[in-house]
C-alpha cells in the first residue's frame, strides 16, 4: 500500500502538471477545452463502469485528468 502512495502522488502531480500546460499553451478556446475533459470525463466514466475492464485505478487517472482539463478550459474561457 505504501509503495503504491510513493509511485501514485508523483504520477498524478506529473499529470496534472502536463495537462495544465498542455491546455494553457494551446490556441483552443476555452470551450474547446472544456468539451475535450467532458469527453475524456465520460470516456473514463464508461471505462470504471465497466466490471469487464481491470486497468488497476488507471480509469480514475483517466476521470481526474478529464477534470482537470475541463476546469482549466473554463478558467481559460473567461
């Protein structure tokens, strides 16, 4: 459990890192930005769903960094 606390936090921090500047370096509007994390959002969704799929948490990295881009779409949109 532990191990898996030092390998997570950095990962994710990593992502949003990445994301962030992704999104903030990009010519898209803010709207753009915004649908692009609600499809990865709902993307993510199906995915946790699903009993079938096994990804070990990587479809609740897919939901968080689908938030993340929504959130800095909307920030970039005002």
């Amino acid at each position: 459990m532990k191990m898996s606390l030092i390998v997570t936090i950095p990962v994710l921090i990593l992502a949003v890192y990445l994301v962030f500047l992704l999104v903030k370096k990009s010519n898209a509007s803010g709207t753009k930005c915004m649908l692009l994390g609600l499809s990865i959002l709902l993307f993510g969704g199906v995915i946790a769903i699903d009993g079938n799929s096994d990804l070990g948490g990587f479809e609740y990295l897919i939901l968080f960094i689908g938030l993340i881009i929504s959130i800095v779409g909307f920030a970039k949109d005002k």
